[in-house]
C-alpha cells in the first residue's frame, strides 16, 4: 500500500513539474499562473503548493534540470570556441522550448533584487572559470576577458533563435535558406574571433 501511494505521489510530482516546464516556457516566471499548471497537471493548486511553497520554489526546481540538460548534451571546449557554438546552435534549435524557459529566466532573474544568485549565474561561473584556465594554458587568446568571450559566442551562437523576425526572413531571402548554412554562419563568425588551438600530439 505504501510503495502505491508513493508512486502516485511521485507521478502527481512529475505531472507538477511537466506542466510548470511548459507555463514557464511560454508566460516567463511572472506570467506564470498556478492555478494553469495546476490544471494541465491534473492536480489542484493545493497540491502543488504542497510539494513547492512558491511559484519561485517550483521555477528554481524545475530551472535546476532545465540547465542540467544542455550541460549534459553540449561540452564547452575552450580551445575549440566554433565547434562550441555549433553544439549550442544544434541544441536550442532542436529544444526551442528549453531555449525559451532559460530566456525567461534570464531577464527576469536579472532584474530581481537577488538576481546576482542562482542556478544561471552558478552556471555562467563555471564556463567562465573553465575560459580562463584554457587562457591560463595558453589555449585561447588571453587578451579578451573571459566574461567577453563568453558573451559574445553565447550571443552568436544564439543569434537566430533571439532574433526571429530576421531568421524568419533568412528563410525566404538567404542565398541559401537551409538551417545548414545559419550554423555555417555561427561557427565561421566564431572562428573568425576565435580561431581553435593548434593542438600538438604525439603524431607529427
């Protein structure tokens, strides 16, 4: 009886968590409504509140694995910034969903009194440090700030999921209108400001 309630409880949680995913992707973390996510999840807002105390309880849990998963799938490698930014460019084009909670949580995590903490600025630290040891290393130009590098390949690399309006127009007006020749662009323009080390091995 026990391991039955349980699995319930677990499938309700999961149902909770599903559902918030989808209202934060489309109305932001401010837009969002409980008693929406409480209703696509087959469940009433008291039980949601149940499991989270807040609606910016339920964000942080679910941007915790939103993040975790492009972590996963796409490996920042210092020394190869346009490979880097190809990964980016596949990723968030394939999950555009995900690319637009992450957004969200961007600006208005920004904008809040403790915007300075939470999972995207822990994040952003980490790639940050990973930059400057590469600098460190001697793999990448230590010329440029790493937050700089950071920015700007993030911000190529995101080009035509920020801007729509243009991609929109890509597809119709563009010499070549195929996905293929937008991440051409990204990793090209990211190579033209960081070239990929040249590695040495053992073969010569």
């Amino acid at each position: 009886m026990a391991s039955t309630e349980s699995a319930r409880a677990d499938s309700t949680r999961g149902r909770i968590v599903a559902a918030a995913r989808d209202e934060f992707a489309r109305h932001g973390i401010a837009g969002a409504r409980v008693d929406r996510i409480a209703k696509a999840a087959r469940t009433s807002k008291e039980r949601v509140y149940a499991y989270f105390r807040s609606k910016e309880k339920l964000y942080e849990h679910v941007a915790a694995a939103e993040l975790a998963a492009p972590a996963e799938a796409v490996h920042l490698d210092p020394g190869d910034l346009p490979a880097y930014a190809g990964q980016l460019f596949d990723y968030f084009t394939a999950n555009s969903d995900r690319y637009r909670f992450v957004t969200w949580g961007r600006l208005e995590l920004a904008a809040a009194p403790d915007g300075d903490r939470g999972p995207y600025r822990d994040a952003i630290l980490t790639k940050i440090e990973t930059i400057r040891r590469a600098q460190e290393a001697g793999d990448l130009d230590p010329a440029w700030d790493p937050v700089d590098v950071m920015a700007v390949v993030s911000q190529i690399a995101h080009t035509w999921l920020d801007q729509a309006e243009l991609a929109a127009v890509a597809r119709h007006a563009a010499a070549d209108t195929t996905p293929a020749a937008r991440r051409a662009a990204v990793i090209r323009a990211v190579g033209a400001i960081f070239p990929p080390a040249a590695r040495t091995g053992s073969e010569h």
